[in-house]
C-alpha cells in the first residue's frame, strides 16, 4: 500500500482526536496528537495569554515540526489530528488579533514559521472537519477540559472565518472536507465506513466531497 501522509484540521470540538484515533486503528496507520499534557507552557499561558503567547506558539512550532517530520519519514502510513499549518494561520493569528501577541512577536513568529514549513514534506491529504459552533460549543462543554473552561462561541466563530480563509488559498495537497455533526465516529462503524471511502476516493483523485 502506498506510503500516505494525511493531516486533520478544525475548529476546537470539531473531533480531530476522534477520528484521528479511529482511523488510525481500522486502517493501521500511525497516529499523531498535539501536545497538551506535557506542554510546559499551557498553565502559565492561561494564567497570563500576553505575557505567554508567543512562547506557547513557538512550542507547539516546534512539536508539531518534528511530528510531521517524524511522520512523513516513516514507512507506514500515518494521520496527524491538527495541521501546522493550522499554528499560523489560525491560533497566531487570532492572539495577534485579540491583542495577547504583538506585533514584534508575530513577525518573528512568522519569519520562523515560514522558514520551517518550506522544508517539510507535503501531506498527501488534508482533512477538514466542519460542525456548527453551537455543537463545538456543546461538545466542549460535555468533555468538560479545565483548559477549556474559558472558550466562548465568539472565539470559535472567529476561528472558523479564520479556517474558511485560510482553506480558501490553500493548494499543498487535496481537501476533504466533512460535515462533522451528523457523524458519530466513535459509536456509528458506518459512520466511519462512509469517511474511509472518501478519503479513498479523494486520495484516487476524485473531486472533493462535502459529507453531510
């Protein structure tokens, strides 16, 4: 079987580590997920988002580099639950939008960024999930993460314009993009049939499909 590279993307809630997990263990690809438990900066930047943003931006940077790497250099095939490129154009830019990065720190961020994303391989696909924020907001609330507890529905829809600008111009690999609240990964296996198959055709090089 070829060799593939597959990134998820979304909004917070939009079951990136769901879909993640169960695709990796039906198809036997690797897994990758972001670095919450053991990133040293979480606690420190929740408690102070100015004084702490750029460091956690230049962590996850950092991690997530060196996931991809990983990932598209080993021989199996593999899924990462949330795209570098997703630091920059989203999360970056909505702490520089919200004042808690200035504009000395973004354009260092941004040179580093740059710099880092020209080396790395490109994904084979990138897999879009889209909810609704009011069911973002509610899958949030139901996981019941202390880190979350401060995430409103006016951030969430800041970031999905965010997504929606940023998917508009992007060209590194296809999309797939899925409609999120109407399929249950986790309990539904046909739910997850119906997704492998798209990732298959889109990976054949079928046009894009919106799953709803």
């Amino acid at each position: 079987m070829t060799k593939r590279l597959i990134l998820v993307a979304g909004n917070i809630g939009a079951g990136k580590t769901s879909i993640t997990q169960r695709l990796g263990e039906r198809l036997g690809w690797q897994t990758g997920y972001e670095s919450v438990a053991d990133n040293p900066y979480l606690p420190d930047f929740y408690a102070n988002m100015r004084a702490w943003s750029f460091h956690l931006q230049i962590f996850f940077l950092g991690h997530r580099a060196e996931q991809h790497l990983e990932m598209a250099n080993s021989p199996q095939s593999a899924i990462i639950d949330r795209s570098i490129y997703e630091d920059y154009h989203i999360f970056a830019r909505a702490l520089s939008q919200m004042g808690n990065m200035n504009e000395r720190d973004t354009f260092s961020y941004r040179r580093l960024y740059t710099l880092m994303v020209q080396s790395l391989p490109r994904p084979d696909l990138l897999i879009y999930l889209k909810a609704p924020v009011s069911m973002l907001l509610e899958r949030i609330h139901r996981r019941a993460r202390n880190i979350e507890t401060g995430i409103t529905a006016e951030y969430l829809t800041l970031l999905d314009g965010f997504y929606d600008d940023w998917l508009a111009g992007f060209d590194l690999c296809p999309v797939l993009t899925i409609r999120s609240d109407d399929l249950d990964f986790v309990n539904k296996p046909q739910h997850l049939d119906i997704v492998i198959q798209r990732i298959q055709e889109k990976l054949a090089g079928k046009e894009e499909l919106i799953l709803d």
